[in-house]
C-alpha cells in the first residue's frame, strides 16, 4: 500500500498535477499563437507563411492530443487507484485495527491466565474460560483478516495493473495520433528541407558574388552618379519604372525644398514622406504632361514636370541623375500611348478642366452641359478637314490645340503638349471649358486651312505625311518639323494672292495700329488707321511695342491671309473675336 500511496501523493497530487498540467498546456498554446502571428508577419514571404502555417496546426493537433492525455491520466491513474485506496484499503486498515486489539485482548487473557494461583480455583477457571473466549475472537478475527488481506492483494493487482494500462494505452494513442499527423506532413518536410538546402546553397554563391562585387568596386573608380544613371526600366515586372529620392519645391508662399521618396509607377509620378505613408500623386497620367530641365533657378539639377493643372519642381542629386530622371518620364510616356492609344482613361481628366465664368458650358445643369458639350464638338468636327487629327489622319479626334485652330488625335495631343505652351496649347473638347472667344476661333480656322499653310510645301518636297498606324518617334518629329521648325512651309511672295475656297481671288487687307494706354484695358473707340498694301509693314515696325491688327474689307476672319506678315503672333479682330493665333513666318 505504501507504494501506491507513493505514486498517488507524489506523481499525481490532486492540485499540482492539475495546475502544472495546465501550465505546460498554457505554455504549449501561447507558443502555437506565436508562431500564427509570425506567419501573418510574413504573409509576403509565401515560403515562410506556408511552412508556419503548417506548422502550427500541426502543433495544435498535437497539444490537443496532450490534453486528451491528461484526461485519461486523471481518469485512469489518479481517480482510479485513488477510490481504490479509498474504499478498499480502509476497510483492510479497519480490520488491522480490530485485530490488533483482539491480539492485545489475548495477550493479556494469556498473561492473567498464567498468574492464577492453584489455591484459588475460582479465578482458575475464569482465568481459563476468559483466555478459551478471547482465542476463539482472535482466531475468527485472523481468519477474517487473512481474507481481507488477500483480497486487498489481489484487488491491488488489478486496480495497479488496469490503471497503467489505460495510461500507457493513453500514451500509444498519444504518440500514434502524433505520428500519423507528422507522418502526413513528412513530404512537405523533406521537400522543405531540400529548398532550405538549396536556399543555402543560393545564400552562400549570392554572398560569394556580393563579396566579388564589393571588391570589384572597391578597386576602380567609382561614381555615385553612374550607379544611378540607369536605374531605369519601363518594362520593369513590378511597375515602378524608376525611384529614388528627389528635392521637391513646396506650392506655398515660402518655396521650401523637401527631400521626398519619388518613384514612377503605373503611368502616375508618386512621392511618399515616409515609408509607412500612403502615396501621394503629383501626376495622375504621364500622358498629359510634360518635363524640361530648368536652368533660370538658383538651384542646380532642377527639372519641371508640367501638368494641365500644376506643375512641380524637383531637384536630382546630380546632373546624370536629373537626365535619368527626365528620361524616365519621357519613356513613360511613350510607353503609356503604346499600352494604352485608346480614349478609355478620358474620364479620370475632368478634374484638369479649367472651369470659366464666361465658358460656353457653365450651365448648371448636367444634362444642359453636356448638350452644349456636345454642341460644340459638332460645331468644330464640322469644319473641313477636322473630321480627321490634324496631324496623323487618326479618324475622331477629340483634341483641340487653342492657339493653332487644329484638332488632334490623343496620342498627337500629348506630342503637342510636350512642345510647350508657348507652340501649342492643348485642350480637350469633352472636358474642358471653352470660351466663347475660343470656339469663335477654332470655328473660324480648322485642319484643312492650318495644314494649307503648314504642309504647303509637302508636295514640292516630296514629303510623306505619317498615318495613324505610324510609330510615336515619326509622328513627334512630324510634328516638330511642321511646328517647330516650320520646315514645310510654302514661302510666299508679297503680292502673291490668296486662295480661298479652291478659287484665287485677290483680296486686299488694312492694317489697324491700336495706341496703348496705360490706365485703361479696353481698347478705345477713335483709333488712327493706316491702309497699307500687303508686305508693306516693315518687319521692325511689326516687332515694336505697337499693337497691330489685321482686318479684311469684309470683316471676316482668314488666317491665310495673314501669311504676308513677318510677326509670328498677330492679334486679329473682328465685330466678335479678339484673340491670337500662331501664325506661320513666310519671310526671310
């Protein structure tokens, strides 16, 4: 019994098997939420989440199981041999007690039996009879305590027996549960292991060639600058076509420079502050902007990314790194018209639309507003030749260069805008606002007489205009031909007359001189006129600080006409238009 009570009071004590128990389960759950949120830190990282995924279920199985045999502990050792010790064993301690004092009773019969005297029979016989009553007692009381022992014994045998049985049965059910479980996740183990070994081959040859490197650079002359120059990939797998930290000049009244992380990525130029913060866009579509360098700042490495609405300073770190920079830009862009030539991005421009008082569509409905809208681009689309892009024959154009009178195709729109304002100004004819100035002017001019005045001499030159099918690289030096540097001009004489219609009808013009005044903005109403023939304005009168206009004898507008001037920018009048347009320089 010893041994029993051995095992019950010091491998399973009621309270502190049951509380250490419960630690090591504890411990083995919180190490098991461990490993989950480690694999939902590397969620990125598919090798490492999927093998602590696994992992950890295949741990919590097998707490699980720890906990199923802890149960069967509690059942089959610690109740079992508990009630046993309990129950039989008291019983078997009660009937030692009893015979121990029976044993004690005959004893002293015995001893009081040997001291009675022969001279006194009557204590004899009760002495004798007293000893003759306590043996019997005695005797039943072995015979009894003999049974109990034996049936204790054996009961023992069983209760031990049967108790670590089950236990053991528990254990085997425990390590087999656990073996099945590894056992089904054994091939992703040695297929991990395989992978993990080929990881270290790979870390050790990439370290290999780090070292190699790092000594290679080491030993030649090496430029920050030239490590930068070609970072740059338009094709690049994850979309970011370049990045790097850039100086960028504030919009408020101070002008202070920030140092900014900026990158190029799916057609938008973007910067963040920090890594944790969202990105910010300073170009929303690559497509309709443009980038120069800027030399007339105090800074040096400054570039200027032009945008319909805004436009943002930036400062590289050196000059090959401002020229990757603007590279990277521009290749965007080429690429963005090549993956994307469609109208189908229009819809996130409306909020580069520049709103007017004065526009045609400030309606305040939108239903009214987008009849007008549309309104105006029949009005124009209805002119000769504007059926077409001005430019590439690309059919539909919804494109307007304000200051040539042309309409354009979206991919010559974005050509135009990269020359600058000050060649071409661009706005489109669904989502801008149009003054009634400018729809007056582009009604007014149109393709068909632009491009008679600047592709006249294409078919003396034996020039082949490029078509809609035709590479962005020939439409923009097309363009900058055309515009730029004037180069298919038809040089006219000064008395040649002007077509007009198909028909040749000279036609004779005045030229209108407008003083200046410096307190009043509108023009006045007496004004001194001046009938010149044409040509005969000098080209130093034209290029004084007078204000010319132009006006045929029937007040209407032609921009053929003014051909003869040497100024390449006039202002032209009539009963409802004053605005200027780019003309062509046809004198040398």
């Amino acid at each position: 019994m010893l041994g029993i009570q051995t095992l019950l009071s010091s491998t399973y004590p009621h309270t502190l098997t049951h509380s250490l128990w419960k630690a090591y389960v504890s411990a083995n759950k919180l190490f098991v939420n461990g490993i989950r949120d480690l694999s939902q830190q590397c969620k990125k990282d598919e090798m490492i989440s999927e093998c602590l995924e696994k992992c950890g279920e295949s741990l919590q199985e097998i707490v699980n199981y720890h906990m199923i045999l802890f149960d069967q502990a509690q059942r089959s050792v610690k109740q079992q041999l508990h009630n046993f010790v309990k129950e039989d064993v008291r019983k078997f301690k009660e009937t030692k007690k009893q015979f121990d004092r029976m044993r004690e009773d005959m004893e002293i019969a015995q001893v009081k039996n040997a001291q009675a005297p022969r001279n006194k029979p009557h204590e004899v016989e009760e002495a004798t009879g007293t000893l003759s009553i306590t043996r019997k007692c005695f005797r039943h009381l072995a015979l009894d305590y003999v049974l109990q022992i034996n049936v204790l014994q054996a009961k023992k045998k069983f209760e031990i027996l049967d108790a670590m049985l089950s236990f053991m049965h528990a254990q085997y059910s425990l390590f087999q549960q656990g073996y099945n479980l590894l056992d089904e996740i054994d091939p992703y183990m040695k297929k991990l292991a395989a992978e993990l070994d080929q990881l270290v081959i790979d870390s050790a040859m990439e370290k290999r060639d780090m070292e190699h490197k790092h000594a290679t650079i080491q030993q030649r002359d090496f430029s920050y600058d030239d490590s930068k120059a070609e970072l740059f990939n338009v094709d690049a797998p994850n979309g970011v076509v370049m990045e790097g930290y850039l100086f960028k000049r504030a919009s408020n009244a101070f002008k202070t420079w920030n140092r900014r992380w900026f990158s190029i990525q799916n057609s938008q130029l973007v910067y963040q502050k920090k890594l944790k913060d969202s990105l910010t866009v300073v170009v929303e579509d690559l497509r309709l902007c443009s980038v120069k360098p800027c030399e007339d700042i105090e800074r040096r490495f400054c570039f200027e990314v032009v945008s319909p609405n805004k436009s943002c300073m930036l400062q590289a770190e050196s000059e090959k790194l401002r020229l990757a920079w603007i590279q990277a830009v521009q290749a965007s862009i080429a690429s963005a018209y090549r993956e994307s030539p469609d109208y189908h991005y229009i819809e996130c421009l409306d909020r580069t639309a520049s709103p007017s008082v004065s526009s045609i569509d400030s309606a305040s409905e939108p239903r009214e507003r987008s009849v007008r809208g549309e309104t105006i681009l029949h009005r124009i689309q209805c002119l000769p030749g504007n059926e077409y892009c001005c430019d590439c024959g690309q059919a539909d154009p919804h494109w307007a260069s304000i200051n040539l009178g042309i309409l354009l195709c979206i991919e010559c729109s974005g050509i135009h805008r990269s020359l600058g304002v000050h060649c071409s100004k661009v706005r489109s004819l669904t989502l801008d606002s149009w003054e009634p100035e400018l729809l007056k002017l582009m009604c007014e001019l149109g393709n068909s007489v632009i491009n008679h005045i600047y592709e006249g001499a294409c078919e003396e030159q034996g020039l082949k205009k490029p078509g809609p099918s035709s590479s962005r690289q020939q439409k923009e030096a097309w363009i900058k031909s055309k515009y730029v540097e004037k180069k298919f001009l038809k040089k006219l004489g000064a008395t040649e007359v002007l077509v007009n219609g198909g028909q040749k009808t000279e036609r004779r013009w005045s030229v209108k001189k407008w003083q200046r005044h410096n307190s009043a903005t509108t023009v006045p109403k007496t004004r001194r006129k001046y009938r010149q023939e044409p040509g005969s304005a000098s080209p130093a009168t034209l290029s004084s600080g007078t204000c010319w206009s132009i006006a045929s004898t029937d007040d209407q507008l032609s921009p053929d006409s003014v051909k003869c001037l040497k100024h390449p920018v006039a202002y032209i009048a009539s009963p409802v238009l004053l605005a200027y347009v780019s003309l062509a320089t046809t004198f040398e």
